[in-house]
C-alpha cells in the first residue's frame, strides 16, 4: 500500500462513503466551489495506477469502488505515524495523546476502559 495525498485521501473518503460511484458523483460530494471534473479524473486515475480503486466499465462511463477500505489505509497510516513520530513505541504515542490532546477527565476515563477491555480479551 502506498502513501496518499491530501487530494487523494479526499476522494477516498468520498468513495468510501459511496462504496460505488461514478466520477460526477464523486465530484458532486465537493463543497462549493467544486474543483474541475478533470482535476478529479486525474486525481482517480492516479488511484487506479496505486491499486486503491478498481472500476466497472459500462459503454464509455467507468463505475469505480475502493479496492482497500477504510479500516486498512486507517491502520497503514497509522503504523507509519508511529514509525515516523513516536519510534515504534506505543507509550510514547499514548503518552502523547494523553498529555497534548487536552482530554477531560471523562475522556480519559473511557480511554482507560477500552484499554482495560482489550487487556481482558487478550488475557482470555
């Protein structure tokens, strides 16, 4: 799997809401003003050179649909933030999280619960 820009998780986000979609709806889900339906066609055919989306043909109009989902780019990305920013070290990362995100105390307190529940399963 490959890195994405912003332009390019864009339009994923968008195909992963549609599931399938064909370029004038992914251009629709633009706010205003909208870029150019060409700027959008370049954008999605570098996708299709990168493997993240396939697509249908139907005369001359191409259908196209996410060939990775969202959870596997999530977690792609979210390995390469900690590779690049907290060592490989996942208490480096909560650490982080904890301190710099300026969580309520309720926050933190469903944080530790989720911790507490994923202990519990792995000890099962």
């Amino acid at each position: 799997m490959k890195e994405l820009t912003r332009a390019e998780e864009q339009v994923m986000q968008y195909l992963w809401r549609l599931q399938r979609a064909f370029l004038k709806d992914i251009v629709e889900q633009y706010p205003e003003p909208k870029p150019a339906y060409t700027t959008i066609s370049t954008v999605v055919n570098v996708l299709v050179k990168k493997e993240m989306i396939g697509f249908r043909t139907y005369g001359k109009a191409r259908e196209y649909y996410p060939k990775v989902t969202k959870q596997a780019y999530s977690m792609f990305t979210f390995r390469g933030m900690m590779s690049k920013f907290f060592n490989d070290s996942p208490s480096q990362f909560a650490s982080f999280f904890a301190k710099e995100n300026d969580l309520t105390l309720d926050q933190l307190k469903e944080v530790e619960e989720l911790i507490r529940e994923e202990i519990k399963r792995k000890k099962q």
